[in-house]
C-alpha cells in the first residue's frame, strides 16, 4: 500500500517566541491552534492562516538561551524560504509594507511567477506568489 499523507506542516528554529508571534500572528494575521504554554513566552506553538500551517519552536531552552541572536545562525536561515500561494501579489505587497515589513517590489519571475519576498525575524525567506496570468484573480 503506497504512503497516504494529506498535508505538511513546517516547523521552524525562532530565537524570541514573543517575537515571532508578533509577526507571524499580529503583523500577518496567523491564528494559534495550539501552543505549550498558555502565554506568548511558550516553547512551541502551531499556527494557522487559511490552509497554511507552521509550527514554531524556540531554538534555545530558556536557561540555555543567549542574551542576543547569532547573526551567523541568521544569516544561514537565508537559504530556506517558505513559497506561499497568495493570488494577489501586488496588493499584499502594498499591505506588507503599510505595515511595516520590507518585502521586495513584485516581479515576475523567469518561469511565470508574480512574486514578493520578504524575511522573518529569524532570516527564515517567506516568498508570496501566484501565476502571472492569473494574478489579481480572486475567482
């Protein structure tokens, strides 16, 4: 019998729980399913936008944890980025950036993709993208 999954769901390093939360749920608009701890300052927790879902877990136990981010450990989070199926590229752009965050001027890609990136504050790349031909279209 072959393998039967339905979906996946990523699970990513964060440095400051508090912080990511901020992005992830009060700039971008995630939902908590479920955490470890009933506050923000929790070891893990699983969040929800739409049909996309992330797990977060904190990189360091609370004892362990250095006063401040590696900026190497950042910096090698540039090679992992999350493509995310968004129809309008353009206006969550506009959002993106009323809101605070430096994402890139949409552009096509080579291969058809209207696109904008953008980074978390971990380093981890989030890439919003949607066939040019059908971009704009909220059928």
């Amino acid at each position: 019998m072959p393998l039967r999954i339905s979906h996946t769901v990523t699970l990513l390093q964060v440095f400051d729980m508090p912080t990511s939360l901020r992005f992830y749920r009060d700039l971008l608009g995630f939902e908590v399913v479920q955490r470890s701890q009933p506050t923000d300052r929790c070891g893990w927790v699983w969040l929800r936008l739409g049909d996309v879902e992330l797990m977060l877990n904190t990189a360091y136990e609370d004892a362990d944890r250095p006063g401040q981010q590696d900026e190497g450990r950042r910096r090698a989070h540039g090679d992992t980025v999350l493509y995310f199926g968004c129809r309008d590229v353009d206006a969550s752009f506009r959002f993106l950036r009323a809101i605070g965050i430096d994402a890139s001027a949409p552009r096509t890609a080579p291969y058809g993709m209207r696109q904008t990136s953008f980074q978390d504050p971990d380093g981890y790349g989030l890439c919003l993208q949607w066939p040019a031909d059908q971009s704009g279209d909220e059928r």
